[in-house]
C-alpha cells in the first residue's frame, strides 16, 4: 500500500488519481482511476477503476488517422498506431511532439497533427492524419480535372464561336431591319412632300 497508485490515492486525499500502468508483452497500457475513501481524516479504503489499454485503444480508434494519449513526459502509454510508441517507454514520436494543426513527416509520409489536452488532466490526444495519400488523391483529382477540361475547352471555345456568330448575326438582322425601317421612313416623307407639293401647287392654281 506504500507503492505506485496506492502510495498516491493516500497522498492525494480527496482528489482522483488519473495514471497509466504497463502491462507485460502489451503495448498499450491500462487507465487507473482511483481515490481514496476517507472518514474523520483516515483512510478507510479505496475506489480503483481499471480500463484496459486494449478497450482504450478501441475507443479512440478510426479508419482515416491514428491516436495517441500522451503524458506530460511525451510518453504515450495507449495509441492506435506502433507508429506512434517509440522505443521500450513508448514514447511519441519527436517529429509529432508538441505539434498542433501542423504537418510533420515520420518514416517518408506527412501528417496532419493536432494536439488536445483531455479535460483537467495532464493527458493530451495526440491525433494524425496521413496527407501524403490525399496528396496524392488531390493531384489524381486535379489530373482528372485537367484532362476533363482539355477535352471540354475546344467544344467550349467552338460552342463559344457559335453563340457568338449567331448573336453577330441576329445584331446584323437588327441592323438591317433598321435600315430597312429608315428606308421606309425616307420613302414615306418624300410621298409625303410630293403630296404636298401637288396639294400646294393645286392650291395655289
């Protein structure tokens, strides 16, 4: 009862203990949750929840990035990924440590990293999110786009040179049509005047 978690459930009365604990030939390790049960000032037992590192793992898990909790030391007792547990104290990757919303490169591939710290523990979620792939999907993509558009830009410059003969040519039948208007007009005013003329000369006969 002088040891480990027990040790700091008495030291920290009133106060739960949040710390991990390795288990033998597993790389993740369990979550402890414990406090101490105190009646006029002495200990009389102790509330300790064990979550396994496993079910943690499982928890946290996702098809599109990798997790890792992390301690205040830079270790990362449960991940989700061996690329995220370095060395016999698993700890996370220096490429990854202390980076958030930021693109950091481990074993020639990038990711997208962002930290959070995990409520009023010293814990932070570490996650990654692999860019090279999508890198690779957004130039397939814009490759594709490319392609598509080279296809497209003659029939559009063609259709284009159409539309814009056909509303030359509509802008010309206006034209004509108002010329033809002129014309008329003219024709009708030089009537007019002849009439006029033969209605004068008539008049003054």
């Amino acid at each position: 009862m002088d040891w480990g978690i027990w040790h700091r459930m008495r030291l920290n009365m009133g106060r739960t203990v949040v710390e991990f604990s390795p288990r033998i030939r597993h790389r993740n390790s369990d979550l402890l949750l414990g406090r101490a049960v105190e009646k006029d000032g002495e200990v009389r037992g102790y509330w300790l929840f064990v979550i396994s590192g496993e079910y943690l793992a499982n928890a946290i898990r996702s098809p599109y990035m990798d997790f890792a909790m992390v301690n205040s030391f830079g270790y990362a007792p449960v991940a989700t990924s061996f690329d995220l547990q370095e060395g016999e104290f698993q700890a996370l990757p220096e490429e990854f440590a202390g980076k958030n919303r930021q693109v950091a490169g481990l074993n020639h591939k990038d990711f997208y990293v962002t930290s959070q710290r995990i409520g009023e523990s010293d814990f932070s979620l570490y996650s990654a999110l692999p860019v090279s792939e999508l890198k690779g999907r957004y130039g397939m993509a814009a490759a594709v786009l490319l392609g598509m558009l080279s296809i497209m830009l003659p029939v559009l410059l063609y259709l284009a040179r159409q539309e814009s003969k056909a509303r030359a040519k509509a802008v010309e039948e206006l034209n004509t049509v108002f010329e033809m208007r002129q014309l008329e007009a003219q024709f009708h005013n030089i009537a007019m005047l002849r009439d006029l003329g033969q209605y004068s000369s008539g008049y003054g006969g």
